[in-house]
C-alpha cells in the first residue's frame, strides 16, 4: 500500500492524500509537479527513474488507511504551495 508521503521531498510543499500535484517514482519518492515538470525535469533525483502521478486515496478510506505523516521535504518546511 502506498504510504501517501505529506509533502514534496525538494521544496517540501504540501501534498495531502487527494493533491492533484503528487507525483511519484517506483520507489515512492514523492515530488510536486512543479518540481518534476521544472528543476527535476522528470528523473527522480534519487533514484533517476520517472515519475507518474500519485493515485488519490478515496476520503472514505483514509480512516481505515491513513497516509503517512512523516515529512520528507526541506527540514522546517510548512509549504502550502507548488511553487
């Protein structure tokens, strides 16, 4: 199961479990669009492969399945935008 990692790994944006903007490698590295579109340029930085957008969990299963917690961004980052 996907751990729906919070926020982007390189500016630490907010990406919560129905974001849009989420992106992911096979690893699971989380990035926002903004960062692969643009200064990544669609290689994931730890890995070099690609990304694919990060399916969005139903509300209803977030209860029983909630997304991870644990920031992987910039330490101190409280982003909100995908900048």
């Amino acid at each position: 199961m996907l751990e729906m990692r919070p926020d982007c790994e390189r500016c630490g944006t907010d990406l919560p479990p129905d974001s849009p903007d989420a992106r992911i490698c096979t690893f699971e590295c989380t990035f926002c669009a903004a960062c692969v579109d643009g200064p990544l340029a669609g290689v994931c930085p730890n890995c070099g492969g690609n990304f694919e957008p990060r399916p969005i969990r139903p509300a209803h299963l977030l209860e029983k399945f909630p997304a991870s917690a644990e920031r992987k961004g910039p330490a101190g980052s409280t982003s909100t935008s995908s900048s």
